[in-house]
C-alpha cells in the first residue's frame, strides 16, 4: 500500500513539473530570426535596416520613435520573400555623429504575438564622424571665386525701379483722374463730392442727393414717379426700400410738416449707390 | 382756418359727388375727379372730346349732384347775348312781353351753368360769358344781377369746325380747366356701353344721381376754408414759380420738343390767373387726399388741364397746339426740379 501511493506521488510530482517548465517556457520570449545590419561604416543620416523573419502575425508593430540618442526607428513595414516569407523590415536612422569613431548599440526589442514573443538582440554598430576632429588643418582652402561684374544688373535694377515708379505714379494718376471724372460725371459720385463739405442733415446735402438721382432717371422724380428711375437704372432696385425711404422723408421735410426723426443717412446712402453706379458704368 | 372735423366732413360729401356721378358714368374717373377738384376750387370747367363721349351727361350728372338752380343753354352760331339776359314775346292779350333770360331766371340761386357746344357761340356771345364767369354777375335792365354761387361748365366739340368760333385766349384763361375727356378704351366698359340698355337711356341714367348732395349756397366759404387750410411749403412755393417761369422760358430749364425751335416757341406764359388755378386745385387735390400740405404730386395732377390751354405759341407752332401743349407741359414738369 505504501509502495503504490509514493509511486503516484512521485508520477504527479513529475506532471506537475513538466507543466509548470512549459508554462515558463511560454512566457520566455525565443530568439527571432534576424538579418541584422551591417555593423560597421556608418555616418550621419544614413538608415540601419534590421529584418526580422515572421513566422506568426504580430498583435503589433514597434512603433517609429527615438529609441537612443543614436537611432531614430521609422515606421516599419513588412515585405514578402520570393520564397514566401515574411520579413518585418525596421529601419534606422543614424541621427548623432560621434566626435571619433565609435561603436553603439542597436536597442534590443520584442515582438509580442498571441501567447508568443520574439526577442530581436542588440547589434552593435560601428560609426564615424563625417571629418576627424583632428584633421582640421589639412582642409583645402575654399576655391577662389572671380569678381562678378554688376554695373550691369545694378543699372538694370535701377532702370526697372524707375520704370516700376513711373508705373505706380501712372496708376496713382489715372485713379485721381478717373475719382475726378466720377465726381464730375456720374451722379452719385458728384453728389457725394457735393456732400463733402456739407452737414449731411442740411436741406443742401438733401438737394444734392435729388439732383443726382433726377440725372440717373433722366427727369425731375417725385415719390410718385419713383418707377421711372428703376425702368432706366434697374441696378439700383436692391436700394429700393432705402431710395423710398428717403423720397417720404424728403416729401415730408420739404413739403409737409418738417423734419421727420430718424432721418436716411444720406451719405451712407450716396456712397452705396455710388459703388452700384460704378459697378454698372458702360 | 376751417377746423379738422369740418374739413373731414366737407371731404365726406365732395367724395360721395363722386361717387354718385359715377353711378351714371363709368370710365371716366379721372375726368370725374378733376370735375369735382373744380367745383370746390371754385372754377370753371370747359370739357372737350369727341362727339358721344359722355361730355354732356357727366356735367348734368354733377349739376344735379350739387343742387341749386341749373340753367343749360345751347351754343349756336344765331345765338346774341341778348338771348341770355332776356325773351321778348307777344302774350295772349297781343302785348309785347319782356322776361329774364336763362342768365338772370334764377338770380342768385344760379349755382350751375351749362353750356353746351360753346364753340357755336359766336363771340359777342363768349364776351359776355366772359364777364360772367370772371366776375359773376351781368348788367341788365339798369341794374346788376349777381350769381355767387355760379360754376359755368361748358363742352367743346372738337371734332368739327365748320360754323364755330374759336375761344378767344382771353375766354379760355377764365377757366380754370380744359379737360379733355376721352373715349373709354378698357374693353368692358365699351361692351357695357354698346349693349347694356341702361346706358342708353340718358335721363334715367341722371335720375340715379342723389339730387343736392352739397350744401350749394355754401361752397363758396367751403373752397375758400379749404384754401385757408391747406399749406404750401416755401420749397412747394419755390417750385410753383420755377413752373411759372417755365412756362414762359422753358429753354431755361432744359426743356426741349422734337422739331421744335424752343426759343421761337413761346409767345406768353401762363398768366398769373392760370397760375393762382393751379395752386387752387392743388389744395384741393391735397384736401381730397387727406393732407394739410400740397406736394408736388398735386400740382402735377392738375397742371396738365391748368396750364396746357395757357401757353400761347407763336404763330407757326400755333396751328401745331394739340399736339406741342400736353407736350410741352409734361416736359416741363419733367425738368423743373424739386426740392430745390
């Protein structure tokens, strides 16, 4: 009896362990296989490319950050083998220079699967300055470069400067010419050239304003003869309501019992009809 | 000044003349409008158009809306002015009998005077209508018989000139509007005209006029309350005389006809008589409208019938009158400005 029990117990103890060793196991990440870089002659800027063999698709890729003062990694990507393989191809980018040359460490990473990892190793790599810090004196001088002559592109410049003000001053001339022309010929713009020296509520600035519009009908216009303005100039039918507004206050201020409150602003209401006049001028 | 309720209830009544006039006429509301702006300014009318319009029948629709005594009095070419002060006829008892023509028949009551084809008249005749019109009232039998009340309403055949005498300038200044009534053209009313029996029968169509409407003997002091009441603004006052001026030199105000050498157009303006009827029919177009001040809206309603048959052109341009005055009174009204 006692023989049986101590060979059940030993038979136990022996799943027990195997279990518990396959447990460790799982949780140990296997080495990958990796086709490391070349290890050596390397400078500033150029790209350390790591392949990893996938052997199973993995739950995610190492991200594209700094990993060392050294190595920048940038985002990965996996290619596929003639063969049917799958490779994860990391590169690198090399974004220090040492002062003398100098072996460095690739940083060792995991790649983590569904119950599985695979360890990618450290590599050492071996980098270089661009130009030794003790070889200063042997530079070659900078090339001697011959003078340029620039008489000719400094009169260029300055004839095109003149040629330029002479265009500005042109233009500048025509727009005083043209707002002299406006306030002369069209009839808002002569009213609000009018209106510039008057108070904008006095009987004048209101006459003025009558007068420019009688010129755009073509006649003297009464509130009441208000359609023969916009059969001739139907571009100011947007300022209807406004130009209607003036023409009963008018009506009251000069024929009925005076000055009503609240009176148009006529020369808010000449500078907008100007602008309309000016967009529709032939 | 005539208070607010007064002049309300004066413009109650002129409207319901109107109105009453257009149950016997229809198509004329504008003809009827300036017919009443007349009676109320106190002037007369002298109306013409084609013959058959209506001429007649609208001016005894409103001698019957007004009320007071009418007399109505036909221009022929034999007529003398003797005929409408006195008859002369032999009575029953073979005695010579002398007794007051249509003129003085009704003495002071006379409130409406209806003559009808006035261009008959010889002018001997117009003369004494003149008078009559101008200051109401006529010498006769050594005395002077007075019409205070008189409105003259005469029409004008102005289809025919064969044995008519033309209105002197002078005749023509003394009414206050030379209306010109037109054959109706909306296809209704003429289909109404044509077949509606009703229409056919003139003198029941004047019985469905309310006969007296107006306080005749009255009128007088109602137009001149009206005129007491109705404001014209300095600007208004500015342009009426700017009108009057351009009446006389319309080249002044840039007025120009087709065909027409301005500066050789004009031979008188507008008297100053036609120019006192405009401003009085204007305050009575305002006071028909409701206002207490005449807009130049007013004045242009009236001006046409005021002023067209008081400009007096040259010669050559003259015989062109029908055509050139309308004309050349919308152009004016078109190129004198306002407010100014």
């Amino acid at each position: 009896m006692t023989c049986r029990t101590e060979i059940f117990r030993a038979a136990l103890l022996m799943a027990c362990t195997a279990i518990a060793t396959d447990a460790v196991a799982a949780q140990q990440p296997s080495p990958a296989v990796v086709e490391q870089p070349r290890p050596f002659g390397y400078v500033v800027g150029d790209l350390v490319t790591q392949r990893v063999l996938l052997n199973f698709e993995p739950a995610a890729l190492p991200p594209a950050q700094r990993v060392s003062i050294w190595f920048e990694r940038r985002p990965p990507r996996i290619e596929k083998a003639a063969d049917g393989r799958r490779w994860l191809v990391v590169d690198y980018q090399l974004i220090n220079a040492p002062p003398a040359l100098a072996t460095v460490q690739l940083p060792a990473w995991e790649i983590k699967a569904r119950g599985t990892q695979l360890k990618v190793p450290a590599a050492p790599i071996s980098i270089a300055p661009l130009i030794s810090n003790a070889s200063g004196a042997d530079l070659r001088p900078d090339r001697e470069v011959s003078l340029i002559d620039t008489a000719p592109s400094r009169t260029s410049v300055v004839l095109w400067s003149i040629a330029l003000g002479v265009t500005l001053a042109a233009w500048l001339a025509w727009v005083q010419w043209r707002n002299w022309r406006d306030s002369h010929n069209r009839p808002f713009a002569r009213a609000l050239y009018q209106l510039r020296r008057l108070d904008e509520s006095a009987p004048e600035a209101w006459q003025a304003v009558h007068r420019a519009f009688d010129r755009t009908a073509g006649r003297v216009l009464q509130i009441e003869t208000l359609p023969a303005l916009f059969e001739r100039a139907p571009h100011l039918q947007p300022q209807r309501a406004e130009i209607e507004r003036f023409f009963a206050q008018s009506n009251e201020r000069f024929f009925g019992a005076g000055s009503p409150g609240n009176l148009v602003s006529v020369r808010a209401l000449c500078r907008e009809l100007r602008r309309i006049e000016r967009q529709h001028a032939p | 000044m005539a208070s607010d309720v007064q002049l309300q209830d004066w413009r109650d009544r002129a409207l319901r003349v109107e109105e009453e006039v257009g149950k016997a006429i229809v198509g004329q509301r504008d003809t009827i409008r300036l017919i009443n702006v007349a009676l109320f300014a106190r002037g007369h009318v002298l109306l013409e158009g084609d013959v058959g319009v209506g001429k007649t029948t609208i001016l005894r629709a409103f001698s019957r809306a007004i009320g007071g005594d009418f007399e109505r009095v036909e221009g022929t070419v034999d007529l003398m002015p003797g005929d409408l002060i006195y008859h002369t006829y032999v009575d029953a008892e073979g005695k010579p009998r002398i007794e007051a023509g249509p003129l003085l028949r009704h003495g002071e009551r006379l409130a409406t005077f209806f003559f009808n084809e006035i261009n008959r008249a010889r002018p001997q005749v117009q003369s004494l209508l003149l008078r009559a019109m101008a200051e109401r009232t006529v010498s006769a039998f050594n005395r002077e018989y007075r019409f205070p009340h008189m409105i003259v309403f005469a029409d004008r055949n102005r289809v025919e000139k064969e044995e008519t005498f033309e209105l002197a300038s002078a005749a023509r200044d003394r009414f206050m509007f030379e209306l010109r009534m037109p054959t109706p053209v909306e296809p209704e009313i003429r289909r109404a005209l044509v077949f509606d029996p009703e229409f056919h029968d003139v003198d029941r169509l004047i019985e469905r006029v309310a006969p007296a409407i107006l306080p005749w003997q009255e009128l007088n002091e109602i137009g001149a309350g009206i005129q007491r009441s109705i404001h014209a603004s300095e600007v208004l006052e500015r342009y009426v005389l700017d009108l009057w001026d351009a009446s006389q030199n319309p080249e002044r105000f840039g007025v120009r006809l087709d065909g027409v050498d301005m500066s050789k157009l004009i031979l008188a303006g507008v008297s100053p008589r036609g120019m006192m009827s405009l401003t009085r029919a204007a305050r009575v177009v305002a006071w028909l409208a409701g206002r207490t001040h005449i807009t130049p809206a007013d004045i242009h309603a009236v001006a046409p019938w005021t002023l067209g048959h008081r400009v007096f052109f040259t010669p050559v341009y003259e015989l062109r009158r029908t055509l050139l005055a309308p004309a050349l009174i919308e152009q004016i009204l078109e190129h004198v400005p306002t407010p100014r």
